[in-house]
C-alpha cells in the first residue's frame, strides 16, 4: 500500500474510528498524523489508535501530509482550514463536515481536490453506511485511497453530490431513527411481561439479524416480511397496527425533513 501521508485534523469519535479501522485493515500508523486543539480529544485519539496527536502546531503536520481529512464541526471548517489554506492547495481534502458543499471547501482550502463524505455512527463498530462525492478533479489514486479508507469501516458508495443531502437523511441521520425503533420494541417487550434487559436485547439482536438477512439475502424487504407473517397470525396483527399508526408513513416524512434540513445548513 501506498505511503500516502494522511493528517486528520479534529480527532474526535468519528476520526478515531475512521483511522482506527485504517490501521485495524492494513494501513500503517506512521503514515497517519493528527491535530486537535483539545487535549481530551487528543489523549482519546491516541488511547484508540496508537498515534500521537499535535495540540499546537499544525502548520508543520500540514506541510508534510499528502491527504487531509478534515474531521471538525461544520461551524468550525473554516477557521481549521482558512488558517492553512496556502498549505493545502495541491492536497487532497477529504471532509466528514455535514452539509458543506465541495464548492465550498474548495474556497475555504484554496485547493481543487477535495471528496466530501458523509459517514456514520456505526463506524465505530466497524459498520458504517457511508457514501462520497467528488470535485472532477480528484485522480483515480484518489478514488482508490477514499474507498479503502471507508471500506475500513464499513460499507461505502459513491454518489452524485446533489444526493448527498438524502443520505444525510437515511443513513446519517438513521442510526437515531433506528435506535428509537429498538427501545420502542424493547418497551412492548416489557409492557408484555419481559424484563428490561431480555427486552433490550432480543429487540437489537432482531434489528442486527434481520439486516444481515437482507444485505445476505439480497432479496426485496417485502418478500422477507411477507415470509415471517402468516395470514391471521400474530406478524399480520402487529403490521395491521403499525399501518393503521401510520408507521412507514413517518419514516418517510423523518427522512425527508432531514434531508430538508441538510438543504437548509448547507445553505448557511
């Protein structure tokens, strides 16, 4: 593998499990820096992935780094990169930042190519849904770097920025939808006789399982529900609630305020 340089500036959750699960597939630990102005942060850096991280001068970690990915909050992308534009102009710019457009990041990086991504949650298990774009100017060493280094923790796919908002929407915004699905589930287990941590944990095992299957199976998730519900049975009464409820209907009405939510913070 390539001895690409790869400095992360921000080394909160998401940057230590993104260059945790680097090193974890076979990217070496010297070939990854680090920058944060909070010492917490840092020391939590360090304790996941082995690699010291520079509190104080980023200038010279900038210099030496062949690929920068840009790990701060969106409010906070231009004063970390800003500051060391004139470094940054013939590097590639990753960002994990939500909603900042790659027009953008161009601006603020002086710098042409620049990937945007939007990750999840789930990499800290190794098990992120993330998708990325591109400027047209990134080379195809570029696409290959971004995708071993999403692939390391999870699954990854490559989209149109104008979509960039929707998958905020599904997967960057669904591991809380499906969070509040599992303690909904746990709690009819309880209100149906179940103590709480046999509840908790029948209800995530089912959502785990029953992903697998699908990604597995790669059937269509009606065929698969259809399987589990017997005509008068215990599944056909359960659906006929959460229809009546209007289940699927807010999922969908979730995803898009969130999307148009995205739209709206980007434009800010």
């Amino acid at each position: 593998m390539s001895k690409n340089s790869i400095l992360f500036i921000g080394s909160g959750k998401m940057a230590s499990a993104i260059a945790a699960g680097m090193i974890a597939k076979g990217f070496d630990a010297s070939q990854i820096s680090a920058f944060d102005i909070s010492a917490q942060a840092a020391k939590n850096f360090s304790i996941a992935t082995g690699v010291k991280v520079e509190t104080k001068d980023l200038k010279t970690l900038s210099q030496k780094a062949d690929t920068v990915i840009v790990a701060v909050k969106p409010q906070h992308i231009e004063k970390a990169l800003s500051a060391n534009s004139a470094l940054l102009e013939n590097k590639l710019i990753i960002s994990i930042a939500a909603g900042i457009k790659i027009a953008k990041l161009q601006e603020i990086a002086k710098a042409t190519r620049v990937i945007r991504v939007m990750p999840n949650t789930p990499a800290l298990v190794g098990e992120a849904a993330s998708a990325w774009c591109a400027s047209p100017q990134i080379t195809e060493k570029d696409g290959e770097l971004i995708k071993k280094i999403l692939s390391s923790i999870g699954t990854v796919c490559n989209i149109n920025e104008k979509l960039m908002d929707a998958v905020t929407g599904v997967s960057g915004s669904g591991p809380a939808y499906v969070l509040d699905f599992i303690q909904a589930l746990a709690d009819g287990g309880v209100n149906a006789g179940l103590p709480r941590g046999t509840a908790t944990a029948l209800a995530a095992q089912t959502v785990l399982g029953t992903a697998k299957l699908l990604i597995e199976s790669g059937r269509h998730p009606a065929i698969l529900r259809d399987e589990v519900t017997s005509p008068g049975g215990t599944t056909a009464k359960a659906l006929a609630v959460l229809e009546k409820n209007g289940f699927k209907g807010t999922i969908i009405e979730a995803v898009i305020a969130a999307a148009k939510r995205s739209v709206e913070l980007g434009r800010k």
